[in-house]
C-alpha cells in the first residue's frame, strides 16, 4: 500500500502536535521544582547581601547598568566608538531630568 503525501503530512501535523502539547505537560511537572530552585536563589542573593545582575563580563558600564554614569562608554573621548560588542546589545541609560529642568532660572527683579 502505497501511503499518499497528504497522508504523510496529515501524520507528520498529527506527531507534532502531540508532541507540542506534551510540552506543556512537561512545563506543568516541572514548575515545583522551578520555583523551589528559584527561592534557593533568592535566599543566597539575600544572604550574600548581592546587589545586580551582572549582565556582561566586558564592560563595567554593561557589566553592573545601574552603577554607571551616562558618560562611562565614551571615557576615551566624546567621539570614541564602541570598544565592546555588547554596547551595542545593551539600550542607552534614559535621561533623566536635570538640576536646571527642576529649577529653572527666575529673573531677579531690579
């Protein structure tokens, strides 16, 4: 018996599909185990008093974000380019509002 091609692929669409909900099924036994592990984490971050997640080795900048100052990529010079390849995979800081945006300059009267 010779098995036509869209019997083939009616089978193949069938396996797979099996296949993706047994994913799920899989996800659901292992979330236990998950969120045991992860309040193992949290109570080591505590205990180690640890503060961020080091994202990158390379740069100090990308390495801890919230500890770095907005000019920290361009030390070298202004105009320098980026010296490590995650730069360029890390977002730019947001700016934030300035001394002179909160208090703008009032004219003295004379």
């Amino acid at each position: 018996m010779v098995m036509r091609r869209s019997d083939a692929f009616i089978t193949a669409l069938g396996v797979l599909s099996v296949l993706f909900v047994l994913t799920f099924a899989d996800a659901g036994m292992k979330i236990d185990g998950a969120r045991q592990a992860l309040e193992r984490e949290r109570a080591l971050v505590q205990g180690l008093g640890l503060t961020d997640l080091c994202l990158f080795t390379e740069a100090r900048y990308t390495r801890h974000p919230t500890q770095a100052d907005l000019h920290t990529p361009f030390q070298d010079h202004p105009l320098a380019l980026e010296h490590f390849p995650t730069g360029s995979l890390f977002p730019p800081q947001p700016v934030y509002a300035t001394d002179a945006d909160i208090h703008p300059q009032t004219e003295i009267p004379d």
